[in-house]
C-alpha cells in the first residue's frame, strides 16, 4: 500500500547523480506500478526504460538536437488550448518560476534530459482515447510513487518526447504505439533546482461536496 507520505512528499527532481539505479529496484518500481487500475483492465501502457548507456546516448543526443536547433515533435500532440482552469493554474506556475531563486536552471537540466540515469517511455496505441491516457497516467504516477517509497526520485517530462527519432533509434518500438510520456528516475543531487517545489489548489478550488 502507498503510504499517504509519498504522496505528499513526492516532488519532482530535475538534477539526477550519475549514481545508476539497480535493476532489481527498476524491476521492483515498474512492476508495483502494474497495479494501476484501467479501463476493463485493459492495461493500455508498455514501457520501454532506457537505462546506464542507452539512456546516455539518448541524453547525448537529446542536448544536440537541442543545441543544433532541431525541430522537435511529438507523437502526442498537446492541446492548443488548456481551457480556463488550467490555463490560469499554468499561468501561476510560470509566474512561481519566474520569481523562485531555484527556477533559472530548470531549463538546462530540461536540455540535459536531467542527467537521468534512467528514463521510463510510456507508450500507448496510436488510437488510444482519452481513457487509455487516463490509464497510461495512472500507470505514470504509480511509477512515480512506488520510485518514492524506494529513495528514488523521479521526473515526468514532455521535454523526454519532444525528439521521438532518438527514442526509436534505440528501442524496436511498434509503428502501432505512440510515445505518450517519458519519466526521468533517478538520485537527486544536493543543487538549487532540485528545491523548486509547487503548491496546489486549495480543496474548495477543485471539489463540490453534497450531501
Ligand atoms: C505530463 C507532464 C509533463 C511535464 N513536462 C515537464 C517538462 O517538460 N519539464 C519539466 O521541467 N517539468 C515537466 N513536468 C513536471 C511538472 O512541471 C510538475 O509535475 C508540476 O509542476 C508539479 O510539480 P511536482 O511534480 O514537483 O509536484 C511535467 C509533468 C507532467 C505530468
């Protein structure tokens, strides 16, 4: 069972050591986080987890592609438009960065793919609906605790997809599957981007009750 803790705790890390994440412990993360729940049980993920010098090539490549300007995609395409609530909740995430002394290097460590020793891709059918994403992310976030409750911190990042070439050169992934998210996993260094933590909504800002 995950403890309430993790959840509370958990914040994403965005600086990873070169300290390498044992296999049994990957093993151990990856499979908890099959306990997600899913639509009929469908269990729509596959997971394809780059590890000590696949995930340093794909790094490697990553900050080039960066660097020579290349023109990044997705497989996913995000929205055009968030709609109101959480354009605002963007909006104030972007201003908290802004103003935070631990937000300028974030997006660095972005174009360094976070020094992440080891990088989940989550991939789903290229048709999925919005309820194998829901599943997908269920899947996504039990990754993210089950990593917790190891000392294992984690990142999950659309700036992982924005180069499907890189991730495809390495691994036989199915025309049929799109990439749909990738999770950095990995050991934190003691370092300023590391402290930017985010607040959330109040309750009465997210949920009615009735009775
Ligand atoms: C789908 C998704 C995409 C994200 N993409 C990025 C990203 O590209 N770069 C980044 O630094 N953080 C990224 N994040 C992390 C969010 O900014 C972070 O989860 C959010 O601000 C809440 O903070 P916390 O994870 O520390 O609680 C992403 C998170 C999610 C769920």
């Amino acid at each position: 069972m995950v403890e309430a803790s993790f959840i509370s705790e958990r914040h994403s890390a965005r600086q990873f050591s070169d300290r390498q994440i044992d296999r049994d412990v990957l093993n151990a993360i990856l499979t908890e986080a099959q306990q997600a729940p899913s639509w009929e049980n469908s269990q729509p993920w596959k997971a394809y987890v780059a590890m000590g010098a696949t995930a340093a090539r794909i790094r490697a490549a990553h900050e080039r592609a960066r660097k020579d300007g290349t023109k990044s995609w997705t497989e996913v395409v995000p929205p055009q438009s968030w709609g109101k609530y959480p354009a605002s909740n963007i909006a104030d995430w972007q201003q908290h960065l802004q103003q935070d002394p631990h937000g300028d290097q974030l997006g660095s460590w972005n174009g360094k793919l976070f020094n992440a020793p080891a990088i989940v891709y989550i991939t789903v059918a290229k048709d999925a609906s919005n309820y194998s994403a829901y599943d997908a992310g269920a899947y996504g976030y039990g990754i993210l605790l089950a990593a917790a409750e190891r000392g294992v911190s984690g990142i999950p990042a659309f700036e992982l997809v924005r180069y499907p070439k890189e991730i495809r050169a390495e691994f036989e992934i199915p025309d049929d599957e799109s990439i749909l998210m990738g999770i950095g996993l990995g050991y934190p260094v003691d370092a300023p981007v590391n402290k930017f933590v985010t607040g959330r909504n109040t309750l009465d800002q997210v949920a009615q009750f009735k009775d």
